[in-house]
C-alpha cells in the first residue's frame, strides 16, 4: 500500500475532537445524562481524549468507558484453541439504562462495527439514546448507519483506505489515505 496523502496532522486531529466535544455538549444540553463510549482499539483513546475536552470545557467529569466489539462482529470469526466464542471486554462501569451513549471511533466505513458496538451496549442495558462519533467518516456504507458528530468527511475510493494513527498506539498522530 501506498500513502496517496496526509489528511490530518495531529493540529488537525486536536481541532476536530475540540469541534466535537462541543458538538457533544451542545446536542445534549450538558453531560449529565451521557456516557462516552470508545471501541476499541483507537476509538477508545479518541473517546478519552473527548473526556478530557468535554470535563475541562464542563468543569465536571463526563462518564465514559470502552468495548471491544470483536465478539460481536457479524463478519469475523475469532476462536479460542478450543473452538469456542472469544469473549472480549467491555469496560462500561456506569449503568447506561436510560442513557445517552455516545460511540466513539476512529473511521466510520460500513457500519458494521458500529452495528456490533450497539448490539454489545444492548446487551448491558437500554440506553435512552445512541449516538455516534467519529473522526473520520469515509463514506460507502452497508448498513443504514450515519454519524451524528463526524470530524472530517473523506470520500473515497472502496480500493481507498483511511488509516488513523494516534501517539498512543502507533507513536505517531496522522490520518492518512492509502491506495
């Protein structure tokens, strides 16, 4: 694969998580009633990195969390040695009954991870609302899925990839498109 161009930097990435973070709020009417949560891998860190955008823009902590929807996936097959279901976690400690959810990650695509993640929140609870944010949205879905709070919108090609690195997993902070 070939990296065609950088899309956004780490000035860039900040800027779209503050506009979001305000978004969030705004749509919300504060934070009392919303629970962040991040799907693992670079969802999550986007989601806490939003945490402390939302707690320092609020003066007061957001509740937030992380899941890992690998389980969920209607098209991947993890397995244990012994053929059975690989359970992943999920780390929401707050009840999210009569919630409002917000999903964080980092490229919005199909629409099947986000189907899994709000299959995974449904069954822990039944939140009042999900909500969905994103850093990348890049178009061609399959599912009838959208983003409420997208911080950049990047048509593509389906031979196209969008790759999200971020300083806490990959020591460097870029969004990239690669052929």
């Amino acid at each position: 694969m070939t990296k065609k161009a950088e899309l956004l930097d780490d000035a860039g990435i900040n800027r779209a998580l503050t506009r979001i973070a305000h978004e969030i709020i705004e749509r919300n009417e504060g934070i009392d009633e919303v629970i962040l949560v991040g799907i693992k891998t670079r969802g999550a860190y986007l989601a806490k990195r939003l945490a402390l955008k939302i707690n320092a823009i609020e003066k007061k902590e957001i509740r937030a969390g992380e899941l890992d929807i690998s389980l969920y996936r209607d098209d991947l097959s993890l397995k244990t040695e012994n053929g059975e279901a690989l359970v992943k976690q999920v780390d929401i400690t707050d009840d999210v009954t009569n919630q409002k959810i917000v999903l964080v990650d980092d490229v919005l695509y199909t629409g099947r991870t986000v189907r899994a993640a709000m299959d995974a929140v449904m069954d822990i609870g039944r939140p009042s609302q999900i909500q969905l944010a994103v850093l990348v949205d890049r178009g061609h879905r399959e599912l009838p899925i959208r983003a409420d709070f997208v911080g950049k919108n990047i048509p593509t090609a389906s031979h196209e990839r969008i790759v999200v690195h971020l300083i806490e997993v990959d020591n460097e902070e870029q969004v990239a498109i690669y052929e």
